[in-house]
C-alpha cells in the first residue's frame, strides 16, 4: 500500500471521526426533543423566506376592516420630542413596514428587530437596561406560549419601571397569552383577520396620513402608477438587506425608509445587483419544479433552493448542482404566479423548509398544528395561518450521505409524506 493511499484514507478517517464528534456533541446539546443548536439558529433567524408574502388585499381594505376583523380608532398618542421610544419589530417585510410607520411616528426613537423565538431574549435585554424607554412599541411578533412566562416576567419589569408598552399583531395567539400579556400593556391590538401588522399599526397608532398610506401601498403591492420606481427601488434594498444584512442594517433600512431618505452608493450597488439577480430568480420560478398530490388531492410543489442539491438539465437528467445565489423571498411569489399550486414547500436548507399556501388559500397550516415529531425525529412548525417555517433534525446517516448524494435528506421526504397524509 502507497503513501499516497494510506494518506487518503488516513484523510477519510479524520473526517469520520470530526463527523461522529460533531453529531455526539448536537446529542449531549440536546434538550427537550430538540437540537439546541436548532433552537438557538432558529431565535436568530432573519432570513425572509421564513415569512409569508401575503395575498395582495382589495382595495376597499384601505378604508375598511377585513371581514370579522376589529375596526380601530386611532389613539391619540403625543408626540414630543422629549418622549423616548423603542420599537421592536420583526425581520420580515410586515415588521420592517410596521417598523418604518412606527419610526415615521417618533422620528427618535431607537428601533431593534427580533424574531418570535428571540423576543423573550430582546425584551429580557431591555428590562435590564438602565436607560429604559418611556414607550415600547412592538409589531408583527407574535407570544410563543412556550416563552410566555420569560416575556411575562420581562414585560412585568418594564410597566414596572414605568414604560409604557403597545404592542401590535396580526399573528394567533393562545387566549391565555393573550390574557396575560394585557395586563402589563397599555394598548394591544391582536387580531389574525387582518393580513399584515402594519395596517393595525396605520390604523391605531398614525391614522389618516399621505405618506403612512404610501408605505402601507408599499407592504401591499398596491403602489400607484408613480409610485412604482420608488417601490422597485425600496423593494430591492430591503430584500437584499434581508439576504446579506445584519440585524442593525436591517433596523438601520427602517429609519432610512420611514424618513424616505436618499440612496446611498451602498445602497445602489445592492439595488442593482438585485435587479440583476432577479432575472436568474424569475427564470427559476418558472421551470418545472417536483409536483406531488396529498391524498385529498391537493397538488402542491416541493422546490429546492438549496445551495448543494440535485436539478434536472435540459433532458431531465438529474444532475449536481451547486448554486451561489440565495433566492430572495419574491421568488415565492413568481413561484406561485407561474405555477398556481394549492400549496407549495420551499426546501431552504437540508433542515430548514417553508410551507406556503397558494393564493387561492385553499390551503391553510391548521393541519400540521402540534407535529413535533415524525418517526421519532423532531420537528418545529411555527408561522401565519397560510405560511409557517418548518424546522427539522437530520440524523447522522442523512448527514454522512449529504457528502456525496445531494438529493433530499430522508427527514425531508418523511415531512413531505406527513404532508401527503394530513393534508
């Protein structure tokens, strides 16, 4: 036997025993049935393919509630400057619209972006600050009832100290949540009949107001006709700072867009090298993409954006394929556009995937409510009545074949078949 042989497989051999580590160390993590490391990627998610792209609403929603939904009146809130306020939104395109209202209200005020699982985390952060704010505002992040008491116990701190907290969501919450979180609230407004937060947001907080309605036409892909370059180019840089930003970028875009400020030469460079990218986007939605049928006869589309994946060439053969662009979430949207599926599931990574209903909204999440685990697996799925991130556990087999089979882990397949029987 050679050197160079005895080096290869010495080589192989290391690479096994750093993989089995790897994989003993994620089980010694482990807590409650699921992955540490999971939990902790998951509080820090930005990515906005883990959020729903809304239906476009009528325009009469403008004016009027949707059906069953609260109708609100505005508060009547001061303004003054000596007033200091925080905004807490989320990361997707509501929260960062809701973000940029809330702002274009207090121009001041300092503005921070979380997640649902990481919110407990923000507000602990806060309550433990000594310069507190003298009004939390929150939007479009829901309470995980699993967190509630950390969020309780944060918020009791915070009214304690004097801060008054308004807190705005579109997303369903426990009664009991709902409940608790009032008591330590001095405006909330919780109601999943309407589509976004920002419009909860317009509607209680700034009211009537030419350039709140401009940013709400923003959210809802209603813009008027010379309103669309604006929108292009504000819809560019928050998708590429959604894909590349840090969690200040993306707080920094929401002051930017709640005073409409001017580009800056960063922010060109990325709107027009999503301009680009957005014609290999558009030619990917259109494709053909693996189609399946649950047992109630539901056709729906199983999609793989992951870098590392198997894709059919020209003649249908399937080939390795690595991809160096990441999607942004519009391409659910051509997705949808090009295909009309009743639902459709956006792998994103080998442990990571988005379940979307089509704009029919035949479809809707309920089905898959309380599925912690499939075949003794795992598995989170956690969003909108219509769209929800889907967070699985692959197993060290899964891993060790992803070396060198890029088809989907069996864990992906299982999930798909859960989907085929349930929904």
């Amino acid at each position: 036997m050679t050197a160079q042989v005895l080096l290869y497989i010495s080589g192989a051999a290391f690479l096994l025993f750093l993989l089995v580590s790897l994989d003993l160390s994620r089980i010694i993590r482990k807590q409650s049935g699921r992955w540490e490391e999971a939990r902790t990627e998951e509080e820090d998610e930005t990515s906005p393919l883990m959020d729903t792209q809304v239906e476009r609403p009528v325009p009469e929603m403008e004016v009027v509630a949707p059906g069953g939904a609260e109708v609100l009146t505005t508060l009547k809130l001061p303004r003054a400057p000596e007033i200091r306020d925080h905004i807490l939104t989320h990361t997707d395109w509501d929260g960062i619209v809701s973000g940029a209202l809330l702002k274009y209200f207090s121009p001041l005020a300092t503005v921070s972006v979380t997640s649902a699982p990481g919110l407990r985390r923000s507000l602990r952060d806060l309550a433990r600050t000594g310069d507190k704010p003298n009004r939390l505002f929150i939007a479009d992040v829901g309470v995980e009832s699993r967190y509630l008491p950390d969020i309780e116990s944060a918020l009791i701190d915070l009214a304690r100290a004097g801060v008054k907290i308004y807190w705005y969501d579109h997303h369903p919450w426990s009664p009991q949540s709902i409940d608790t979180i009032k008591a330590d609230c001095a405006d909330l407004i919780v109601d999943d009949h309407y589509k976004q937060a920002g419009e909860i947001v317009k509607r209680r907080v700034i009211g009537e107001d030419p350039y709140a309605e401009k940013l709400l036409r923003l959210l809802t892909n209603r813009l008027q006709p010379e309103e669309e370059e604006w929108g292009r180019d504000w819809g560019r840089l928050i998708t590429a700072t959604q894909n590349s930003g840090s969690r200040d970028e993306i707080a920094e875009l929401i002051g930017s867009l709640a005073a409409d400020q001017s580009f800056s030469v960063l922010d060109r460079f990325r709107i027009n090298r999503l301009e680009q990218e957005e014609k290999i986007y558009k030619e990917f939605a259109k494709k053909k993409h693996r189609e399946e049928r649950t047992a109630s006869g539901r056709r729906f589309l199983v999609v793989d954006l992951r870098v590392f994946r198997m894709e059919p060439d020209d003649q249908g053969q399937m080939k390795r394929r690595f991809a160096r662009h990441n999607p942004p979430a519009s391409i659910a949207h051509d997705i949808d556009l090009h295909h009309n599926p009743d639902f459709y599931i956006l792998v994103l990574k080998n442990d990571r995937l988005s379940i979307r209903s089509g704009r029919n909204r035949g479809f809707t999440i309920e089905p898959l409510q309380g599925l912690t685990e499939i075949k003794g697996n795992p598995i989170r799925v956690a969003g909108h009545k219509y769209a929800a991130g889907v967070y699985l556990t692959v197993g060290f087999k899964s891993k060790l074949r992803l070396l060198w089979d890029w088809s989907m882990p069996e864990e992906i397949e299982d999930f798909i078949e859960e989907v085929k029987s349930r929904a």
